[in-house]
C-alpha cells in the first residue's frame, strides 16, 4: 500500500487520471458511521461481492483501520478487478451510501469538497496559541497570544516544589486565557468543524476549561495538525493541512 496525503488541487488532478483510464469500476462511497454495515451488505450482492471481498480484505487492515479511524470522514473507493485501486479519505465526512459498477463516479467526493466549510481552528504550545475561523478560503477571525509558563526547574528539594506549584497555577491561568479566547471568537458562528494543533496533550485540559469547546465537542476532528509553534504564520498555514486528502494506493 502507496500512502498520500494531498492537496485538494493534486487530488483533483488524480481525479481525472483515473477518470480517463479505460476499464470499469466499482466505485464505493461509505460514511463514517455506517461503512462497515455497508460493506456486509454489498457482500450479499453477487454482481458487488467479487470486488467487495477484497475492498473489505484491505479496509480492515491494521495500517488502512488506523487511518481510517484518525480522519472518521469514511471512504471513497475507486476499484478495478485488474488496475487502478485505490481508496480516498477526504477531509470532511462522506454523507452518503452510494455503490455503483462500470464508469467511474467521482461526484459525491467533489461535492464532499466543494461546500463551503466554517473551520475553527486552535493551535496552542504551552506559553503561546493562535485561534482563528475560516469561511471558505478566508480567515475571517483570528487571536495571537502568550502566557508566561515558568521552565522546569532541576534544582531538586522544596525550591523544586514550589516552582513545580507556580508552573502549575500557571497553566492553568493559561488555559483559562485561552479557553475564554476561544469562548470569545467562536461564539458567533456556526462552525461546521474544530481542528485542534500543537501540543496534544493540551487538548483534553483546555476541552475541561472552554465551555464552547465543551459544548461542541463533537465538532473537533480527530486529525492533530502537525505544527511546532502556535502563532500567527501557523494559523494562516493550517487551512492547507486541513485541506488534504490521505489517498491509499493498492
């Protein structure tokens, strides 16, 4: 298995490749919630199995289940018995069940990436965040800051203690400042999806401490941007990661 991850334009560009490739397809699009009830139900169909035995062989690998479950936008498929096979993971959800055989459907994917998508987005590192909201390309909201977090400190006995309680209280003020942030610029909008970046291990301490975040927890992606520092030039980075397509060659 070829692992890609995409932009939009490239996956467009791959699109019509396999679009002008002779031969048919079975062409599958499974959403997040139901593919694999889907997949036991297209077995049933004589016409469907000789394909689908395979694609649920593959789907149900360890390496594809791990990213499947990571992006949680289901599956578009694009499979020939000799050929091009080949499966995409779009950066939002599928909405749709939709099996057919012969030429290649490449509709559902691109009407999955045409819509126009309201993104929040929350980078934080400890000490510095950057917090904005796209509509469509534009980044529509945004908010840059910092917080002191003393550093470690080594010298051992009460004196590390007590820096280890101020740290502490200090990101804790620092989660407060950001989760009020977000509470802030968020609000307002009706935001489709939530992508989290930065330090990881954030997340779940500013989740307890942003009552938006809180309330529309379903809306954060489980996909962690890949960033090494929170601040602005990063924020305006991320719509391009958000963006991109994993696509599983076979």
């Amino acid at each position: 298995m070829e692992k890609k991850a995409i932009s939009k334009r490239k996956l467009y560009n791959f699109l019509d490749k396999l679009s002008i490739s002779p031969g048919d397809y079975m062409t599958l699009y499974m959403n997040p919630l139901s593919f694999q009830h889907y997949l036991n139900e297209l077995s049933l169909i004589p016409e469907c199995s000789i394909y689908i035995d395979e694609i649920s062989e593959l789907v149900n690998t360890e390496s594809a289940t791990k990213e499947i479950e990571k992006y949680s936008t289901g599956l578009a498929v694009f499979w020939q018995k000799a050929g091009n096979r080949c499966m995409v993971l779009p950066p939002f959800p599928i909405t749709k069940d939709r099996a057919s055989l012969g030429k290649i459907d490449t509709s559902v994917l691109y009407e999955a990436l045409e819509r126009k998508y309201t993104i929040g987005v929350v980078l934080v590192a400890w000490g510095s965040y950057a917090i904005g909201i796209f509509c469509g390309d534009n980044l529509v909201e945004s908010k840059v800051g910092t917080g002191y977090i003393h550093k470690e400190h080594k010298k051992g006995g009460s004196s590390q203690k007590r820096f280890a309680r101020r740290t502490e209280e200090q990101k804790k003020d620092f989660l407060r400042k950001v989760g009020n942030r977000i509470d802030e610029r968020f609000k307002d909008y009706g935001l489709d999806y939530i992508f989290f970046g930065g330090n990881r291990l954030i997340s779940k301490p500013l989740l307890r401490e942003c009552v938006y975040l809180k309330a529309e927890a379903y809306k954060i992606s489980g996909r962690i941007l890949d960033v090494r520092h929170a601040d602005r030039e990063a924020l305006d980075n991320s719509l391009g990661a958000i963006m991109k397509s994993l696509i599983l060659i076979y």
